[in-house]
C-alpha cells in the first residue's frame, strides 16, 4: 500500500467533495483572515471533513512506515555500502588531511499574519528574503482594502 498516494487523494478528494457540495448549495466556504471554513445543516458535509482528516493521518503514518523498510533493507546493503563510504571519505580529504567540508547557504521567512520572520545565514539570500516577504506583506494590505471599498 503507497501511504502517499492514499493520503494525497484522500485529501483531494475530500477538498473536491466540498467543492461539489459547495456548487450545490449544500456546504458555505468562507475564509477568516487566514484560516477557511465551511458551514452546513446537512450531515453529508462531514464526509468531505473525515476525508481530510483520514488523509492527515495517513501522511502522518507515511514515515514510520517508510522508516520500517529502510531499517530491514539496510542491514541487508549494509555491507555493500561499506566500501563505497570509505572511498567517499577518503576522497574528500586534501593533502593535509582535513576534511573539505562544504558550507550550504541558506535563507527563509515566516509570516506568522502580517508579521515577518526572517533568518539564513547568507546576507544576500537574508535580503531576498526580506524582498519577498515584504512584497507578500504589500500584497495583503492591498487584499484588505479592496476589500473594504
């Protein structure tokens, strides 16, 4: 059984029923600052929400599944990666023998509503961020009195 896939269409599916009940008249879609909602007096619009969960749920037994595999499968390979890890590390070593170690750039930002959180640790990337952020930040305000007028 592919736990991803199931939990995938599972969440789909269970977005799409809401848009079917939605078009029907059955189910109200809103959206509260961020967060959306659904209203109804009917009892089939619990379906489209077990679905969703049952979806959630399935992604969230996806690792440890995934986890299970691997362990029976790596003791089986084992001994045929042991060679090939120490010709990784022995290739990665200059003439004095230090390792090269590589140093990864990274950037992100959280917008927790209209609040930013920015971090990395490349000022370039750190600055881009903030661009986009802002930019995003703009773009609500401008959502929000449109909405207003």
């Amino acid at each position: 059984m592919n736990y991803l896939k199931t939990g995938l269409a599972l969440i789909f599916s269970g977005f799409l029923l809401f848009i079917i009940l939605a078009s029907f008249g059955l189910v109200k879609l809103g959206l509260f600052i961020i967060f959306p909602f659904a209203v109804s007096t009917s009892i089939i619009s619990i379906l489209p929400f077990l679905l969703i969960f049952i979806g959630f749920i399935v992604l969230f037994i996806y690792p440890f599944h995934n986890y299970e595999n691997y362990i029976k499968n790596d003791y089986n390979d084992a001994e045929n990666n042991y060679e090939y890890e120490n010709n990784y590390y022995d290739n990665n070593y200059d003439d004095k023998n230090n390792y090269n170690k590589s140093k990864s750039k990274y950037s992100g930002f959280l917008l927790i509503g209209p609040v930013p959180i920015i971090f990395g640790n490349d000022r370039r990337l750190v600055y881009i961020s903030i661009i986009i952020a802002v930019l995003i930040i703009i773009f609500y305000i401008i959502l929000i009195f449109a909405h207003l007028l």
